[in-house]
C-alpha cells in the first residue's frame, strides 16, 4: 500500500505544480496588456489547463486516502 500514497502523493504534486503554472500563465496574461478579446480567448485555454491540474491532484489525493484506509 505504500506504492499507492506514494504515487497519490507524487500525482498530487504533478497537479499543485500545473495549478501554479496556470497561476504564473495567468497573470502573465493579464499584464500582457492584450486587448480584451484576445485576452478572454487564451484565459479560456488556459482553463482547460487549470481543470486538467486539479483533476490530477484530486486524484492524486484521492489515491493517497485509499491507500492509507487499506493500510
């Protein structure tokens, strides 16, 4: 059961570092000074990110609760 918090743990931190890279990304955006448009049109990508990172480390947690309960 140790390889399945460990795991969670490590897939958990893949997602906390994609959730600062879409924070970075974002204020990058924002003081890009782009119009408004276009602005709207790379944060909305860059949601796709963000959800794809806190599904990550979700699981990731969530995998580290099932190992701990079955240890």
């Amino acid at each position: 059961m140790d390889s399945v918090i460990w795991s969670g743990a490590a897939l958990s931190l893949v997602g906390l570092c994609g959730l600062i890279w879409c924070i970075v990304s974002a204020v990058r955006i924002r003081r890009s000074g782009a119009e408004d448009a276009e602005m709207r049109a790379r944060l909305q990508k860059l949601m796709a990110v963000n959800m794809g990172a806190l599904l990550l480390s979700v699981l990731g947690l969530m995998l580290v609760v099932v190992g701990i309960f079955l240890a």
